[in-house]
C-alpha cells in the first residue's frame, strides 16, 4: 500500500513539475516591434550587432540575413541565429541575444520610424544600428560600444548619403570636446543611411 501512496505522489509530482515548466514557458517574453536587441558572437566580435525589429517583426544580420524575431522569446531567437551563423564557422558558435529595450505594449514602430545606421572603423562594436528616431551621434556611438583606445577622437566623420548613393556631406567631429560640453555637434540628429567614421590614431597623434 505504502508503495502505492509513494507512487501516486510521485506521479502528482511529476505532473505539477511539468505543469511549472510549461507555466514558465509561457511566461518568457516575447519580442515584438520596436524592441532593440544586441546580439554578440563570441568567436567572432565583429558580427557583434544593435538590431531593431523592424514593424514586419523581422531583423537583419551578416551572414544569417534576414530573421523573423517577433513572437519568439531572446533564448529562441539565440537558437535560430546560431543555425545561421554557423554556416559561416567551422563550429557551430556561440550566440546571446539580450533585449536593449523593450518597446511599449502600445507602441507603434512605423517604418519610417526607423534609420540604417552604419559604423564602422575604431569602436567596440562595427556594423549595421537600426535605430528608432530622433537618435543624435553620442547615442549611436554609444550604441557601437563607444569609441576605441586607438581611436582619432577628433576626426570622427559623419558622412551623409542621397536617396542614389551619392555622398552630399560629410560633418567632423571632435568626441573630446563634445565630452567636455564645449561643442553642440554630438547632438546632430543621425539619419536613415548615414556612416559615421571612427578612425584609427596615427603613431605621433
């Protein structure tokens, strides 16, 4: 009998673990628009990116292209990205995505909403920002990581592009200054297309 009663409470137990289990399941948040994600690859730092799931639920990343994130929780999203990314390794590599911000349950991300930034040369984290607008240079900076240790802090290039590709402006700014508050430039508004350039130091610099 007393086997019996240790069964049966072993089996009530069993159930109302898995019920737990499905409860937390349920429970993990799910990406929509207008959330912002940063994803990191351990082995390889450059593919390192700050996506913004765009209205249509998606995002955009080097070699795993374009990837539906809405509806999935980050550690899914995680398991997705590293099937894709790993058809640019030889292993299948290391993928964590976390949430940078979490966008209102009633907010709407209207396409027009959003700017391509791109950055590139000496900061933590080169690449492709989606970011949601008014973002000012110091923000998309801060969103690349931050200028590196051998960055040329007072050529930092804004270079601004037409609907055709042509460049029509190219803006420089001085990040010391800019830190110390003697200059207003930080506070340029970023738009969809832009590149902003942080160059390497030179050996005298």
């Amino acid at each position: 009998m007393k086997k019996l009663v240790f069964a049966a409470m072993g089996l009530l137990a069993a159930i109302l673990w898995s019920a737990d289990q499905a409860g937390a399941q349920e429970e993990l948040y799910k990406i929509q628009p207008g959330d912002q994600l940063a994803v990191s690859v351990l082995e390889d730092p450059n593919l390192n990116q700050t996506v913004l799931v765009r209205p249509d639920g998606r995002i955009t990343l080097p070699i795993a292209g374009s990837v539906r994130a809405e509806g999935l929780s980050p550690e899914q999203l995680q398991e997705v990205l590293r099937q894709r990314f790993a058809r640019g390794f030889e292993i299948t590599p290391t993928v964590t995505v976390s949430l940078r911000y979490i966008a209102a349950r009633d907010e709407v991300v209207d396409a027009e909403d959003v700017a391509t930034v791109f950055v590139i040369g000496q900061v933590a984290r080169p690449g492709a920002l989606e970011l949601t607008r008014p973002t000012n240079l110091l923000q998309a900076l801060a969103l690349a990581g931050g200028p590196g240790r051998f960055a040329k802090l007072d050529g930092i290039q804004l270079r601004r592009h037409d609907e055709d590709g042509t460049e029509t402006e190219v803006m420089t700014f001085d990040y010391e200054r800019i830190e110390d508050g003697m200059a207003a430039l930080g506070n340029v508004l970023v738009k969809d297309g832009d590149v902003i350039v942080v160059p390497e130091r030179g050996l005298f610099d």
